[in-house]
C-alpha cells in the first residue's frame, strides 16, 4: 500500500504573530514553524500502517525552502521519500492542484491530509483534491482502519460519530483521535540520523493558478476588562447585564 501524507508548515501556536507592510503581509521573522497538528495525527497513523502491514509511505508539502525543516522532522519520524512543491501556498485551491497534478503521474491508495491547519483553518485541501481525481473522500476522521483494499473509517458527526466503509483509493482529512496525542512520536537520534539520507525531492509548480488573495490581516480585539461582581450583589450584577452589556 502506497500512502501520501499533505504536510502544512505552521506557525506554532504559542509563537508571537505579527504582521507587516500595514498588517498585508506576514511576518514570519522569529516564528516557530511546526508540523500542522492535524496533519501530524495522520503522519503518525501512516507509520502504523507502515509498521503493521509493509506500507511505503511519503509526504508532500507546497512551499519555499524554509519548509524542509518540518519536512526532515517527517522523514525523522519514519516517512521514507518527501516532496515540495516549490512555491508559496497562495491558497487551499492552488495548494491542492499541485498535489493533483503530482498524484495525477504518482497515484496513492491513501492520502492523508489532516481536516485543516491552524493557520488559515480553510478546511478546503483534501476535498479539492478528491473532487479534482474524483477519489473516495472522508473528513473529521476519527479512526481509520484498512484490510486489503477495503477501509473502515469512524468520523465526528454532529451530535455523534459515524462509521463508514469504502474502497481504495481513498483521502481523509484527520484530526485528533486518529491518534492520541500520547501516541505522537518525537524524533530520535537514530531517525533524524536516517532522515539525512533519505530523499527530498524538491519540484516546481505546475501553474499559478489561485482562487482568493489575502487583502490584510487583523489580530482579535484586546479583551476588555472584566469588572467583578460580590454574589452578594445580584442587583448590581442584573443592572450590568442589562445596561452595559445589554444581554437581558
């Protein structure tokens, strides 16, 4: 079984955000970049499969050069080939015509992309690009197991979970309970070691095609202050709740 894993290179979220050239641009200049956290559920998913039934597995990634370091820490991890697409990720359509057009001459019976990054939360990649090859397609995966070329996937509804079953070729995009996050694994010496020597494959871009443009940037409003109340007071409490904050 042949298994691509989509990685996002994503700011850390206890990183400092900031943006430039009047809040159009952002600045990346002392940013911790991670692997995105839904994608690294089903990174780790992958190695499973690897382990228990000799899958081969490789990650893809649309970005410049700064994002082989999250890349390595894949291959580090067990992935055993990477692939960037040299350019920047303008948006969830371009970013899932590249991988497209690359799967389109290298077809997968498994791609994992995680239901979406943390940084922009577009939640768009792996449906864009089921619908673009017309792949078997499931989101908000819980839990994914495969036997021969058959998968049994558990989902998050709302108010619930569903189960499903479908045939390779198959994407899902997953989020936490894919794997636990006591099962996420951290490279080690050995791995990052192998990682060197292992295959990244560097490609250009297939077009520049784009559907959106970011405009500007704006970071949430400061909270305000919060004014305590005695639970002795509930009178003051009812007249703050129905004069300033006008919620009564």
């Amino acid at each position: 079984m042949k298994i691509l894993v989509c990685i996002s290179h994503v700011p850390d979220t206890t990183s400092k955000i900031n943006f430039s050239d009047d809040n159009k641009v952002f600045d990346n200049q002392g940013v911790q970049f991670v692997i995105n956290p839904n994608d690294e559920f089903g990174l780790t998913r992958a190695m499973w499969f690897k382990e228990k039934q000799n899958a081969t597995v490789d990650v893809i990634n649309v970005g410049k050069s700064n994002t082989e370091s999250t890349l390595r820490k894949a291959l580090a991890i067990g992935a055993d080939k990477a692939i960037r697409i040299d350019s920047d990720p303008i948006d969830g359509f371009f970013v899932a015509k590249q991988i497209v057009d690359y799967v389109s001459s290298n077809p997968y019976d498994l791609i994992i992309a995680g239901r979406e990054s943390i940084d922009y939360n577009g939640g768009m990649v792996p449906g864009l690009i089921a619908g673009m090859i017309k792949m078997n397609f499931v989101t908000n995966c819980t839990n994914l197991e495969i036997e021969n070329s058959s998968a049994t996937i558990e989902r998050e509804i709302d108010g619930g979970k569903e189960i499903l079953t479908c045939d390779l070729p198959l994407i899902i995009g997953g989020q936490k309970g894919l794997v636990e996050e006591s099962d996420l694994r951290i490279p080690n010496m050995r791995g990052i070691m192998q990682a060197r020597q292992k295959p990244l494959e560097v490609i250009a871009c297939t077009n520049s095609d784009s559907k959106t443009k970011s405009i500007r940037f704006y970071k949430p409003a400061p909270r305000e202050e919060v004014k305590l109340v005695s639970p002795d007071n509930l009178d003051q409490l009812i007249d703050m709740l129905h004069n300033e904050a006008k919620v009564l």
